[in-house]
C-alpha cells in the first residue's frame, strides 16, 4: 500500500479545522452568552490553565 507524501499534512490539516469547528467554535459561542471577555480566555490559554 503507498500513502501519499502530504497524507500526514493532510490528515494534520482536517484534525485542525474539525478542533476549530467541534471544539473551540461553540466553547467561543459559550462564553460569549455567558459574559467570559476573549482576553481572559487567551490570558487562560497562555498561562497554561486548563486541565487539573
């Protein structure tokens, strides 16, 4: 079986746009209802918040 030389590109590629679609999209929505500010996400994000 041959696999083509941009397969894991490409295979990088949809993983990428299904988290920005599936994953960060709604949880973006979800804080704008519930009044969280784009900075203190980011601020999170790069502080390495997250996961306990």
């Amino acid at each position: 079986m041959f696999v083509s030389d941009k397969a894991q590109e490409t295979l990088r590629d949809e993983r990428r746009r299904r988290f920005f679609a599936e994953v960060l999209d709604p949880m973006l929505a979800e804080a704008r209802v519930i009044g969280i500010p784009l900075a203190d996400i980011v601020s999170r994000i790069q502080g390495g918040g997250g996961a306990r």
